[in-house]
C-alpha cells in the first residue's frame, strides 16, 4: 500500500498518494513509492540501469527458477529449458513463469537466483535436467554421460537462493 502524505494543492490541503511506477513525463515531481517486493519499480531508473537482463522468446514453457539455454528457433532469438542430458548448457535464468511463446526475461549468470526450492544452504549444485539442478557433479569418467554437459551453476545461499556462477560448462 501507498504511503499517503499531506500537500496543498490549488489553496487546499488534500491528501496524495505516492506512486509505484512511472509513466514517464507525465509523473514529474511525484513522490515515488517501494512496490510490493519492497523495492523502487524499474519504470523510476533511468534508460540505461536495471537490471542486466535479456529478452528472448519462450518455445516451451518455463517456471521460475529455471535454468535457461538460448537458442535460434527458426530464425528467432528464443530460450529453452538448459539440460545436461541434451546438450544444452545453462545461459542464464528466469525469475518468474512464461508460457509458451511468451517473452522471457533471462538474467545472466553470476547474479542470485533467487525463484529456487529444495536447496540445502551450503551445498554446490550443478546443472541437470530440465531446468533444474544436482547436488551430485556428473561423473566424468562415466561411460553413460558422453555427450552430456558439466556444468558447475553455485552455491546454495539459502532453500531458495542459489548464487551463480559463469564458470563455463564441459562437454563430456
């Protein structure tokens, strides 16, 4: 909720609102107020800061916390579940759900993942299926994961916080 404050406005004392985002020009001088996550809305920064993310389009539907691969969907710049069984190596991941078709917001890795479950703090994890995540590394010397990616993700924070890492990934 908005916090309300006391101004005068055209020789009377009304109250107003702080506002949670901008819509630009047309909120100069507003006071402007946290947004429910407790932070200041990104329309409030200027062109530039923010978050260092990328847009790409969904071709299957992801939930947040995944771990993401961008790829080229028939000539479209799109992003898919990373998986270690396939080939595709972790590029980033999401903070929230996007349907099929819909547009993803992918965060780099060596930022914090923080749209996690199940972790146990402390713990190193590393790349595995659809998405998700292993406590276990891949044995390299295993006969069964030729052709599978390694790929060392963080560090477990918290149960939900993963703290990633760009290491890099190797194709076993």
């Amino acid at each position: 909720m908005a916090q309300g404050f006391l101004a005068r406005v055209a020789g009377k004392t009304k109250q107003v609102f702080a506002i949670t985002s901008s819509a630009g020009a047309g909120d100069t001088g507003k006071i402007p107020a946290l947004d429910g996550s407790g932070r200041l809305d990104q329309s409030f920064m200027p062109v530039g800061i923010g978050a260092d993310t990328v847009q790409a389009t969904a071709s299957e539907a992801l939930s947040a916390g995944d771990f993401v691969n961008f790829h080229d969907d028939v000539g479209t710049f799109s992003v898919r579940l990373a998986d270690n069984s396939n080939g595709r190596q972790a590029d980033g991941y999401v903070t929230a759900s996007v349907s099929l078709s819909g547009t993803a917001t992918v965060y780099p890795l060596d930022g914090v993942n923080a749209s996690m479950t199940g972790l146990t703090a402390g713990t190193r994890y590393y790349l595995g299926t659809a998405g998700d995540v292993l406590a276990t590394p891949l044995d390299e010397t295993a006969g069964g994961n030729v052709g599978k990616i390694s790929q060392y993700l963080g560090y477990a924070k918290s149960t939900t916080e993963l703290v990633t890492n760009d290491d890099g990934y190797v194709e076993l």
